[in-house]
C-alpha cells in the first residue's frame, strides 16, 4: 500500500500556475529525486504533502499511521540548549526513563538497607528497559550523525545559539534523520554540506535509512548514488523515470525527440491542410475546403500537442587562454597558521598550462587561504611564490562582497569588458547582449547587484569571466547557487576550456563540494584533511574517493577490534559489579537472621560449609565425576550455593569478634 498518494494537484499563484494536474504515488523505503529548473514548483508540492499549502484543486491521501518529516532550513531549538542535547530531542520518548536513572544512582550513594535493595532492583529494571528500546545504542547514533555531518566533539557542548547559520542548519538535519520518519523530505540537504559531510549523507540514504524518501538537490552524485526514481517537475506536470539521475538524462533526451517529432509531424498535417483549404476554399471545392477548416480547428483544440518545452540555459564558452609560459605559478614550501591553528605547511605545487587542479576538504580547512596565498591575494608565514609575467587571471570568488551593489548588470558587465580591453569600444548594447547570453531579460539587466539572488549573481560573475581572457582560472564554489542545468553548462565549458597546445593552454583551480562537477573537469587534487595535512593527489576525484573509503574501512577495522576488546572488559566488569550487588543483597537479607546467632554457632556454621567446600572440590578433581553430567552440574552448583552463603556468614563473624 503506498505511504502517500496525491491527485489531479494544481495550483496557481497570481503570476503562473507551477502545478497543473500534478499525480504521485509514493510506497515504502521508496527514494525518490525530485527535480525541475529554479522556480517549477518542487517545493510547492512538497508544501502540499506537509500540508503547509492547500492546492487549488486535488486531493492527497496519507497511509494511516505515517510519520512525515521535512527539512527545515531554519531550523527551532530549544533556548539554552547545546548541540548534543539539541539532537538528542530526536528521543525525548527516552529521557524520563534515563533521567529517572540518574536519580537513582544519587540516591544509592547515600541509602542502605532495604532502601538501597530497593534502588538496585530499580535500577536493574530502568537498565533493562532503557536496553531494550536501543537507550545506549543511541548514544552513539547521535555522536556518529553528528560527526558525519562535520558537527565534532568539541562543539558537542556549545550553546546552539552560538553556532552560525550553516552549523544550525547541520544540527536541524541531524536531528532529522535521528528522529527516522517514515517518509522523509529533503530540500537542498547538501547546501551546508563539505564533501566528507555528502558522502556520508549520501551512504546514510542509500544504505542506513529505511524510510521513504523525496530529495530535492542540485548534487547529480548524490542524485546518481542515492534514488531509484526521478520526478521532474516541468511545466505543471509531473513526469516520472525509472532510476538515477544520469538515466533520467538519457530518458529525457528521448522523450524530447519523440514529443518534437510528434509535434512536428502534427504540423506538417496543419500546414498541408492549411494549404488545401486556401488553394480551394473559393473554387469547386470550397464545400469540401470548409468541412476540412472546421475539422482542423477541432484537431487543433483537441489532439494537437503542445510545443516541447525548451529550457534555456546561458551560453557559456569561455575565450581562449592567451600565451604564457612553461609554469603559471610557483609555490614553494608555503606555512600559514592562525595561532596554533596550522591550516597548511610545506606545500609546494607548480600550475602549468593545460592543468586541471581541483581543491577538495572539509569547511574550514583553509582552501581558499591557499589558494589566495598563491595568487599573492594574502600574506603566507614562510615560502616562496613565482608567478610568470604572462599570468592572467579570472576569479569566481565565493564570497563576492567586492562588488559594487549600486550597479545593474549591464553596467558590471561593461565595465568589467572595458577592463579586459582598455584600448577598446564597449557599447551598452555589447554587455546588454552578453547579459541576455546569460538568460537576463531587459528589464532584469537593470537590476542593481545588492537586489540579485544568489544564483544570479554567479551567473552575472560568470559572464564577466567570458568576457575576460586569461590563463588562470580559478573558481571558489561556482555551482553553489546554480540549478543542474546550468551546472551542466558550467562544466561543459570547464572541458573544454584551452588546452596545453603552443603555450595557450589554460589553467583551471576549482575549490568546490560539488563531487560530479570536480570528477569531470580535474585530474590533480589538492586534498585537505582538516587537520594541517594537505597533500596532492595525481587522479580523479572518484579514484580519491575509493583510496580514502579502503583507508577508512582499515582505520574502522582496527578501532572495532579496539572497541571489542573494550566491550569485552567492560562486559566482565558488569558481571563482576552484578556478582558484588547480589552478593550485597544476600548479606542484607540474611543479616538479621545471622544476628541471632552466637559466635559460637557462626564459626560452627562456618567450618561446617567450609568442610563441604572441601569435599566438592575433592569430589571435582575425581576424573569418573565428569562422566555423570547431572551430577557434575549438581555439585558445581551446590559448591556456588555454599560460596554465596559463606560470604554472609564471614561478613557477620568479623563483625562480632571486632565488637568482642
């Protein structure tokens, strides 16, 4: 039985209808890929299924019993809370009985006698129960989620409104996926992801997560890696492929051709009765001519497709690279610290032409600072950098707080060619039509810079870069804001930027979490591991990837074996601390019964199961006792009995012959 079902969707906003007749069906452990171009309507409809939004028209069904749960990208968190606190609320079911358990143990501390039996008897019951609904496995569910989301011990009990944005972000996920809703929504869950933070995600999806899920995301690798469907979003219809991303591309194309073909097949058959009608409607034939315009109108109201949609996508082709020489940039034996903080020391790399390096790490690593110090935009602590006279540079900075916010788009754009060609005439009209290659309309191109969303402004900094020739190109974070296809545009343009022929080859530095874009366009990383070490690695990002998953599985190996021989003593421990409890409740059950007794009746008892503690163990060192397995049980566990009722005993003779 499905989880979720929706009908004949449609709605409308006052501008356009993004949803018309929209029907889905969604079953268990389904992982679905929604995707569409910027603005189709994919987080419309998933407001429709958490119920934020009432469609115009349709209907939506829900399975009985079924835990929704949707990322939020501004998450609540309880005031006062710290980070583990805040993603352990994914349990609150649990802390009374853990709460409770605290309590106890204060308690024990102090109390003796039948209130100290009562505590422990307590005690053993809340340990069973808390075990039982996985109280102590979840512990480490919550520090495993964390940390594969980049949220580290050390952070574990800082106040959540101390954390920035992104950090928020990753602890509203985490707590998410911790609370294991049986359909979960995911709306751009990447956004404030690094790389290390995706491929968990990504393998948590794919192989840990049991529910159904409906992913939003401009990531194609985890688009590829994690869904079985696609659903695509276009035009107000919602379209279903079997499979992953790059099949959905394939099935696309496809359908494409045969929705043109179709069409154009129809309009051929119009044009040809167009032409009967007008050579005949005012001849012999004008009956016939008028019978056949009426059944045209109704063919073109009735079975007449409609045109196949065209996505635009901006005309990205970057300009060959000028001349340079055999080596761009020289670093050599490059330090910078802040305090005790070593991002980088050592480093040496050397970018020649027709070099294809891309900079992978965690956030915070300190891949941009390298990236500036080589290009001299910051200070290093020590090294060496050499640059060619012929070096020319085009720089997508991630943070692009040095632009003017007071200019339109056309007037960046003019500038910013006036610039690459100071000798030159540049007209308006010539950034007006550079902008229109990047899918600004006219009235868009007068927008000023401090109004333009995010994915607006990297589509108007990319134009600016094909406007510029140079040699060195070098993007921070291009992708972040763009939608797939013009991600796809992006890295078609990357492939074929230049090459290493009669010294114009050019060269390309892409520090980016988007996985897909930096598997196509680098053979060379510079790879961070977030703890001072960067090394290079002659390869692609994929065969990166599988090195560090063959490492990771043989640190995890090694720290299991650790974490077994842990489990083991800690096991051992228990049993020993159970023995010492049970044996605590003996001699506070039999105390009072012993207390009757004379010393000279307790040493009597004693001798007396002393005495057959030695028989036992004589008995046990006869080889002939063993063949008579009832009976070796019989006296193993006599021998237990007697040891037990021995330590009451002794307990109770020292106590009385120190008062005598």
């Amino acid at each position: 039985m499905p989880l979720l079902t929706l009908a004949g969707i449609r709605h409308a906003f006052p501008s356009r209808t993004v949803l018309d007749g929209a029907t889905l069906s969604i079953e268990p452990g389904e992982k679905i890929g929604l995707v569409g171009r910027n603005g189709a309507g994919k987080s419309t409809l998933l407001r429709v299924i958490t119920q934020e939004l009432k469609p115009d028209e349709g209907s939506m069904q829900l399975a009985r019993g079924v835990r929704v749960g949707c990322l939020d990208q501004h998450p609540d968190f309880v005031a006062g809370d710290t980070v583990k606190q805040a993603a352990s609320r994914a349990f609150d079911a649990l802390h009374a009985a853990q709460a409770e358990l605290e309590g106890i143990y204060e308690s024990m501390a102090s109390a003796e006698g039948e209130e100290l039996e009562r505590l422990m008897e307590r005690q053993s019951d809340l340990d069973t129960r808390i075990e039982s609904l996985g109280g102590y496995a979840i512990e480490h569910r919550v520090d495993a989620t964390l940390h594969g989301l980049g949220l580290e011990d050390d952070r574990f009990d800082q106040p959540v409104d101390t954390l920035s944005g992104g950090q928020k972000a990753r602890l509203g996920l985490a707590r998410l996926l911790l609370e294991s809703p049986d359909l979960l929504l995911l709306d751009e869950p990447t956004n404030h992801l690094d790389i290390m933070g995706r491929r968990w995600l990504e393998n948590f999806l794919a192989n840990e997560f049991n529910g159904a899920v409906i992913v939003i995301s401009h990531d194609r690798w985890l688009l590829d890696r994690v869904v079985e469907r696609i659903v695509e979003v276009e035009g107000g219809r919602v379209l279903e492929y079997p499979g992953n991303y790059q099949a959905f591309i394939t099935q696309r194309h496809e359908r494409k051709l045969v929705e043109q073909r179709v069409h154009e097949k129809q309009l051929d058959r119009i044009r040809a009765e167009e032409t009967f009608i007008k050579k005949y409607k005012a001849g012999q034939r004008a009956k016939q001519a008028r019978g056949r315009e009426a059944r045209l109108e109704r063919y073109k109201r009735d079975e007449l497709s409609e045109r196949p949609i065209e996505l635009d996508v901006m005309e990205l082709d970057l300009p060959i690279p000028p001349r340079s020489g055999d080596v761009l940039v020289g670093a050599e034996h490059l330090r910078k610290a802040y305090d005790d903080h070593v991002l980088y020391d050592d480093f040496s790399i050397s970018i020649r032409p027709g070099d294809r390096i891309g900079v992978i790490g965690p956030n915070g690593a300190g891949k941009t600072t390298l990236i500036r110090s080589i290009l001299g935009d910051i200070e290093t602590d020590a090294g060496r950098i050499r640059c060619s006279p012929r070096l020319s540079v085009g720089w997508f900075r991630q943070n692009q707080d040095h632009l003017d916010p007071d200019r339109t788009i056309w007037e960046y754009l003019q500038k910013t060619m006036a610039d690459a060609d100071p000798e030159g005439q540049v007209r308006e009209q010539d950034a007006r039509n550079l902008a229109g290659a990047f899918l600004f309309s006219g009235t868009e191109q007068e927008k000023t810079i401090d109004l333009l969303s995010g994915g607006e402004r990297a589509r108007m900094v990319l134009a600016g870069l094909v406007a510029s020739p140079m040699n060195l190109l070098v993007l921070d974070e291009p992708s972040n804001h763009l939608d797939i296809p013009s991600a796809e545009r992006l890295e078609r343009a990357l492939v074929n930027y230049g090459d290493a022929k009669e010294g114009r080859g050019g060269a390309l530095v892409l520090i980016s979490h988007d996985r897909a874009l930096v598997e196509a366009t680098c053979t060379t990383l510079i790879v961070f591991d977030g703890e001072g070490g960067v090394r290079l690695f002659n390869g692609r990002y994929s065969e990166w990837a599988e090195q560090d998953r063959r490492r990771a599985e043989e640190i995890q190996e090694a720290e299991s074996r650790q974490k077994q021989k842990a489990a083991e003593k800690e096991k051992a421990k228990k049993a020993r601390d159970r023995r010492q409890q049970e044996a605590a409740r003996a001699v506070t059950r039999q105390q009072t019964a012993y207390s009757k007794l004379s010393l000279k009746d307790l040493e009597k008892r004693i001798e007396r199961t002393e005495s057959r503690i030695r028989e036992i163990d004589e008995l046990m060192m006869d080889p002939e006792v063993y063949t008579d397995g009832d009976r070796t049980r019989t006296l193993q566990s006599e021998r237990t009995s007697l040891a037990e009722e021995l330590e009451p005993l002794e307990f109770e003779w020292s106590c009385r012959a120190e008062d005598a």
